[in-house]
C-alpha cells in the first residue's frame, strides 16, 4: 500500500465521520478521566489532613503512641493485680461461727466458737464460754485446717463451716 492509496482511503466521507466520532469520545473520556482525578485528589487531601489540622501521619504516630502507653499501663496493672492477689491469699477469708449454751442452765446461746482461716487454711480458732458469772475466751491456732491443740465439738463445726 502506497502513500496515495492512504490519502484517497482518508478522504472518503465514511472515514472522516469515524474519525471525528472516535476523537470525540477520546476527548469526553479524557473530561471524564480528569473530572475523576479531581476528586480523588480532592478526597486524598482530606484523607491526609486530620480534622484538626495534623497530617494523617501524625495521627497514626499518635495512635501508636497511645496504644504503648496502654500496654505499659495494663502491664502495670497486671503486677499490681498479681501482687493484690499474693496479699489475698494470706488474709483470713473462710469464716465459720457455731453459737451454743455452753451450760444446760444458761439460754440464748452466748457461748460461740469463731474459725477463721485463709485461702491455705491457717488461721485461727476463737471460743467464747459464756456463764453466769463470767466469760472465758480461748484461741487456738489452725495450721491446714487442723489444730495441734484438741477442739470441741462447736470449735470442729465452726472450722468445718469455715472450709
């Protein structure tokens, strides 16, 4: 094919109106196209200015920052829990309570035996006999829910409550 047989091809009416019609809609593509670029500019910018005038940059640094001063915390926390915890198990949280008439002639069950014991099961046993003329305390220790010194019947329920 030769340079005039393009040129008489060119000028064909058929050929012209295609080629008019193709540029215009290479030209409404190319509108199309930048319209659409606009706005994905103009929505990166907001993107990457903060509500607060700081960059989308300085709110992440922010954030992060922030999330290790949580973690920091909630470490802290966490030893300070466990510590609590530790203290826990050592005070006295098993508690039992036995009233009784220590004397067939006294009423209203003033005599008492009191057991109270840690999470291990160490603490105490106090009783209270109470009579006419007076009131006798007597405290015996616990050691893993037993006594070295004998209990009473009341004492054995109350520290059986108590577990």
């Amino acid at each position: 094919m030769d340079w005039q047989a393009i040129q008489d091809w060119a000028q064909q009416p058929q050929v012209a109106l295609g080629l008019v019609v193709v540029v215009a809609v290479l030209l409404v593509w190319n509108l199309v196209q930048a319209w659409r670029w606009i706005k994905f500019i103009r929505r990166w910018r907001q993107l990457m200015t903060h509500s607060e005038g700081g960059s989308l940059e300085h709110t992440l640094y922010e954030t992060l920052r922030r999330v290790a001063l949580m973690e920091e915390t909630l470490k802290a926390h966490g030893n300070h829990l466990e510590q609590l915890q530790s203290q826990t198990n050592q005070c006295l949280q098993r508690v039992g309570l036995v009233r009784y008439d220590a004397f067939p002639d006294m009423g209203g069950q003033q005599s008492f035996a009191l057991a109270m014991l840690d999470e291990h099961g160490d603490g105490v046993v106090i009783s209270g006999i109470h009579s006419r003329q007076e009131m006798r305390v007597y405290a015996k220790p616990i050691q893993k829910r037993a006594s070295t010194i004998g209990l009473s019947d009341e004492e054995q329920q109350a520290l059986r409550e108590a577990q």
